[in-house]
C-alpha cells in the first residue's frame, strides 16, 4: 500500500486543522490505520489509531478530546484527523501508517504548524 498525507499547514492556536491520509489499492479495509507525529528534536510519538473496521480508535493522552481519526472503507480509502483546540506543542510532521500482520507502511508527512 502506498500512503499519501496531506492537510497540513499553518495555524494559530486554537485552531482547527483536518489531515488527510490516501491510501492506493484495494485492500485498504484490511490495514488497521494510524497516526504518528515528529517535532524538531524529539522521537516520533504515537497520536492516533484506527480499526480495520473503523469501529475501534485510541488516542494518545496529549490529543485526547481534542482529535478525531476517522477513515472511509466504501468510498475513497481516506483516513482522516480532526485537529481541533490545536496547541504550539502540537507543531510536528504529521505521519499516516498503515499495518497488517507484520508489516508497517508509511506516508511521507505533512508539516502542521501551530502558533501562539
């Protein structure tokens, strides 16, 4: 599966922001889908996930309340987040993945910037 992000950008605090994820191929219902984000110096953190089925979602704490991962099997293989109440610690490269079994895909990021 290939994997596009899109969505991001620059907004000031409070914000809203909604990232997209577009996945190629058919088998888009069969990869439990996620979130993952990486600020300038630190790790790459976990920020959200999504079932297969879309019927099951976790959120890191940071996020909670404030973000919503959603996906779309039926009609365009998209997963989206919902960013709202968006904070500057929130400022990262954003990164959609997708895993089945063993295996572990990535997008290539988009930069969303938060000021204060």
């Amino acid at each position: 599966v290939q994997l596009q992000a899109s969505g991001g950008g620059l907004v000031q605090a409070g914000g809203s922001l909604r990232l997209s994820c577009a996945a190629s191929g058919r088998t888009f219902s069969m990869y439990d889908m996620g979130w993952f984000r990486q600020a300038p110096g630190k790790e790459r953190e976990f920020v959200a996930a999504i079932s297969r089925s879309g019927g099951s979602t976790s959120y890191a704490d940071s996020v909670k309340g404030r973000f919503t991962i959603s996906r779309d099997n039926a009609k365009n293989n998209m997963m989206h987040l919902h960013m709202n109440s968006l904070k500057p610690e929130d400022t990262a490269v954003y990164y959609c993945n997708a895993v089945i079994a063993f295996a572990t895909y990535w997008g290539q990021g988009t930069q969303v910037t938060v000021s204060s």
